[in-house]
C-alpha cells in the first residue's frame, strides 16, 4: 500500500465515530490486561491507564477532542443504564443498609461536608482563581451533579469534570490503602467512604475489592451527590471570604 | 439481556421525566435507580437476565468515565497555571473525606459487631 493511500484511509477513518469508539474499547481492554497483570495493584488504575494513553493518541494525531467524543459518546452514554443498575447490589445488600442506617447518613454528613469545604477552603488559601475554587467544591460528587453544581454557582462544568475525574482516580489508588493505615478496615466503611469521597471511579474500585464493599460505594454515592446538590449552594457563600 | 437493557433504560427514562417535571437537582439517572431499587423490593429481587446484565455493566464502570476523563487535555493550561493549588486542593480534601467519612463509620458501627467476613 503506497504512503498516499495510507494517508487517505487515515483521513477517512479518523472522521468517523466507529475509529475512536473501537479504540476506546481496545484502549480499555489493554488498561485491564495491564491491571490483571499487575495482579489487581491499584496505581495500575484502568480509567488512569486508559485516559493517559488517549491523550497522547490525540495529541500525536491532532485529533481534536470533539471529534474523539463523537465516537467515545456511545460509551460515555452506557453510564446513565449502569447507574441505574446500581440498584441491584443495593437491593442484595438491603437488610445490612438498613440496619446501618443511622451510622450511615451521620457518616454520610460528616464525610460530605468534610471532602467539599475542605477542597474549597484550600483552594481558595492557596489563592486559586475563583472559578476554579468553585469548580474544586463538588469533586467529590458524581460528574452530572457535580458539573450541575459548579455551573449554578459560577464554576466551570467541564473543568469541574475533570476535578472529578481526578479526584475518582485518586481514591480509586489511594483510598483502601489510607483507610486500613487508620485502622479502618471492614468492608462496610471502606466501601462507604470510596463512594463517598470517589464517586463512580471509586464505586468501580470497590467492586474489584468486594460485591458488598461496592453495595456500599454505591449507596454512598448516591446519598452524597443528593446531599451535595441540596446543601452546596447554601453553603459556599458561607466561605466566599476565603476568596481572593 | 435486550430486555433487561431496555428495562434500565426505562427506569432511567422514567427518573429523567421524573427530575424535569418536578425540578429536581439530582440526576436522572441517579432517581431512576432509586425508582429501580423500589422496584426490585416490590419484586422480591432481580430477574436472572437483569442480575446478569447489571453485573456485566457494573463490572466495567470504569470504561465509561473515559470519554469524559479523556476531556482533560481541554484544561492543560488551566491545570498547569494553577497546578499547585488544584493538586494540593484535590489530594487534602479527598483524604480528608475519606478518612472522616471512614473512621466516622467505622467508630459509630465498631460496637455493634465485628468486622464483616469477606
């Protein structure tokens, strides 16, 4: 095949959603080969792997991040269903939910609060910008509140969904590994805590430790973003003074 | 697993309209799994296509926050002005929270019993 007919299928093909979409698979189906390999260790993130290594296709090819999203869509629409579908290891985990209740909404309220101002306050300390400030309060939140939130309060919402993104990989490796330092150790806590601190990314990682590690991930995360959506906007302009 | 597929999207189409008709602020797909949770207490559990489907979903929860993860390269120079402060901001706070969130649990559900079996 000469060089100019390479060209050609390259233009073709990189214009059309099924390149991307079909790389985004591959890319994740190599990100989970690496993850199996390093024996399940968390640094070896399948969301890190796989985003870091697109980036650099992109960047190599100038491929505009639009074009990417118009093939990649189709995947990021399968998250809305696999929300939803949360609700069935909720429901095999519904007696142990229930008769933790209590303990879970005050675990709920102090770690939600805790994980919000703070990124906030410190922002805003270290003398970040204040749509970035804005933006760094609901990381903790899964990314459609999240970006709800941040826009209603004058942050960035795509900006915001990259704090997210970060913020889920973050837990993702570092959580279990923090938690069992300060004796945190049952599968309970541990799932609560990544969901609520890491949303989905966090979720994702509790269900590789456990079905009922993630249950609890999962119902943290849920509670978390309602509780985040109602109270944030009420809170923030407490802490508007920190802004520089 | 067609079936169980146009179920959840059902339930997410339902927590949609849900959300648009009563201004909620929280996500449609986030109410419909409310609603599906409701849902599966009134059945008395899953059916085996819907537990197989979900289970296959969920286990790739991963892949689907890489399109929206991927967006970062939109943000490099924000991220790289202001590197500091967000890295600073992120790490802190997410550490805060889940050690608040994990020891508060921990100490409140301590009492009651042991730690959970695997």
């Amino acid at each position: 095949m000469s060089p100019e007919s390479m060209t050609e299928i390259w233009v073709y093909l990189s214009a059309q959603p099924l390149l991307w979409l079909t790389l985004t698979l591959a890319v994740y189906l190599l990100a989970l080969a690496l993850h199996r390999k390093a024996k399940g260790h968390p640094v070896v993130n399948p969301v890190l792997v796989s985003v870091s290594i697109l980036v650099v296709l992109l960047l190599v090819t100038g491929t505009p991040y639009q074009r990417y999203f118009d093939g990649a869509q189709f995947v990021h629409f399968l998250l809305g269903p696999t929300t939803v579908a949360l609700a069935v290891p909720l429901h095999a985990q519904l007696k142990r939910l229930l008769a933790m209740g209590g303990p879970l909404l005050i675990a709920l309220v102090v770690g939600s609060l805790t994980a919000g101002l703070s990124a906030y306050a410190i922002g805003a300390l270290l003398g970040a910008s204040t749509p970035t400030v804005i933006s760094l309060a609901p990381k903790s939140v899964t990314t459609p509140i999240a970006m709800g939130v941040a826009e209603r309060l004058g942050g960035l919402a795509s900006l915001t969904a990259v704090f997210v993104i970060l913020t889920g990989i973050f837990g993702a490796i570092f959580a279990d590994g923090i938690l069992r330092r300060l004796g945190v150790k049952d599968d309970a806590s541990i799932g609560f805590a990544l969901g609520l601190a890491s949303h989905g990314i966090g979720t994702a990682r509790a269900f590789q430790l456990s079905e009922q590690t993630g249950a609890f991930a999962a119902l943290a995360m849920g509670l978390n973003g309602l509780f985040t959506a109602i109270t944030l906007p009420w809170l923030l302009p407490l802490l508007a003074p920190l802004l520089k | 697993m067609i079936a169980a597929f146009a179920l959840l999207l059902a339930f997410q189409l339902a927590g949609e309209a849900l959300r648009v008709a009563l201004h909620l602020p929280v996500p449609g797909p986030v109410i419909g799994m409310g609603l599906l949770l409701v849902y599966l207490i009134a059945r008395r559990g899953p059916s085996e296509s819907l537990r197989t489907t979900s289970g296959t979903l969920l286990q790739n929860l991963s892949l689907m926050f890489i399109p929206a993860g991927t967006g970062v390269m939109l943000h490099g120079a924000r991220l790289f002005d202001e590197a500091g402060p967000i890295l600073v901001a992120l790490v802190a706070s997410t550490v805060l929270g889940l050690a608040a969130t994990g020891l508060t649990l921990h100490f409140l559900t301590r009492k009651r019993k042991q730690e959970a079996p695997r």
